[in-house]
C-alpha cells in the first residue's frame, strides 16, 4: 500500500454560514498536515485533500460528526506522494460553477446509476426497460481527451458553465435513450442530471461517485484512457493509480 491517502468528496448541503466552516476546516486540516482544496459556498462542500491515511481518516471522522456532513462520502485512491503542494480552504459562489442558481441539487438529488448496474447496462448495450443507453462526458473538452466511456457524447466543452447551452442545443438528440451524465467524481453530473431533467430531456441519470467511484467499484469496463485528475498526478488509471508521466 502507497503511503498518501487521497479523498475527493463532494456534497450538495445548505451552509448557513460557509466562512465559518472555512475557518474551521483550515484549523482542522492544517493542524493535521493535510493538503489540497476544499471549496465552500451556500450549495455545500466539495474537496480533495491528501495526507499520512490516519490523519485523513481522522479528518473525514471530525467533519461527518457534525450532521451537516454525516452523509459525506470520500472517494479514495493512493499515492507515493503528496499531490498537493500547499492547502487552499475557499468560500465561492458556487461549488462546482454552472451559473444557474436555480439548479439546488441540496434540495432534491439526481436520479443516479451506480457503477455495477451501468456497467451490465454497457454489456447489454440497454437499461432493464430496453432503451438503449447513452453517456454523456461532462467534462471539459481536455479531460475528455485523458479518456472516456466507449461512445460517449462530448460536446466539446471549454467550461462547465457551458454545458446547459450544449444541452438546449443538442436536447432533440438525446430523446428515446437513457442518457448518463458522468463526470470526475459526481458534482458536475448531478448538476448536469437536474438541468437536463428540468429542460425536458427524459430517462436522466447520474453515474453515482462519477469516474473516481466507477474505477474503484468496476475497474476500466467499457472505458477507454485515463481520468484526468486536478492535482500533480495529472491523471489515474483504471487501478487509481497514477498514470506515469511519459
């Protein structure tokens, strides 16, 4: 086993007060050596941190105390080294930026596919009602060429804050399949779930934990390449390793 432990997690929870929480997690993470980014804002949460795996777990332990954070679940994956070169705790506006305020995935989530399920619905080429099933890469355009799912769409996208446009432009192509919005590690296909519902596209799922969670429960099934992580990895394989640099 590698020595560093790092986590990405997200969770879509009302934060009253999310500078409060900033200075709180920077204590927390800081007194435990931790490094990375946590991102903070009105909508909830989302992190990826890495450190010694004790003093992660001990993190994860203190925030999930509070009910706040309960239901916060890391997605996990090890290192040689630590990816990050210094800790970034941040209040924005958003936690994954789309610019539709109207999109509260805190006050009902996305209809989700686990990893298992998607991948029989890949072998079969159809979900359990017969519809054939599509994927939907969310990312943007320079992750999507690290590697995606076997003829997934990609709209080529420069910004996430693009992608509800995509979505009203290319909506018409999208009808009589079940369509799988999937991204890194599940923030921005659930954001991407809920607008895509909202606009009337039927048969909307997010795969549950995204790439991260997928890889870690199926492995490369039906994947083509590497994930594109944001830390000094660069990117991980379908073991969730890192992917040698070249």
């Amino acid at each position: 086993m590698k020595p560093i432990l790092n986590i990405s997690a997200y969770l879509f929870v009302t934060l009253s007060d999310p500078a409060a929480w900033r200075e709180s997690i920077r204590s927390q993470a800081s007194a435990l050596g931790l490094k990375g980014t946590v991102l903070l804002a009105e909508e909830g949460i989302n992190l990826f941190l890495a450190g010694r795996a004790d003093e992660v777990r001990r993190f994860v332990g203190w925030l999930r105390r509070d009910a706040t954070f309960e239901s916060l679940a890391p997605k996990e994956s090890w290192s040689d080294d630590v990816p990050f070169g210094k800790l970034l705790v941040k209040v924005k506006r958003e936690i994954i930026r789309m610019k539709h305020p109207a999109i509260r995935p805190a006050a009902a989530r996305a209809a989700a596919v686990d990893a298992a399920t998607l991948a029989r619905w890949l072998d079969a080429g159809c979900d359990d009602a017969g519809r054939p099933v599509v994927m939907l890469d969310t990312r943007n355009a320079f992750e999507v060429d690290h590697g995606r799912f076997a003829g997934a769409i990609d709209w080529r996208i420069s910004k996430f804050s693009e992608f509800p446009q995509a979505v009203l432009k290319h909506r018409a192509s999208l009808e009589g399949r079940t369509v799988v919005s999937y991204c890194t590690g599940g923030i921005r296909c659930e954001k991407a779930a809920i607008f895509m519902a909202e606009a009337g596209v039927e048969n909307v799922l997010q795969l549950d934990g995204g790439i991260l969670k997928y890889f870690e429960e199926v492995g490369g099934r039906h994947f083509h390449g590497d994930c594109f992580v944001f830390d000094a990895r660069s990117a991980v394989d379908a073991s969730l390793g890192a992917v040698p640099v070249s």
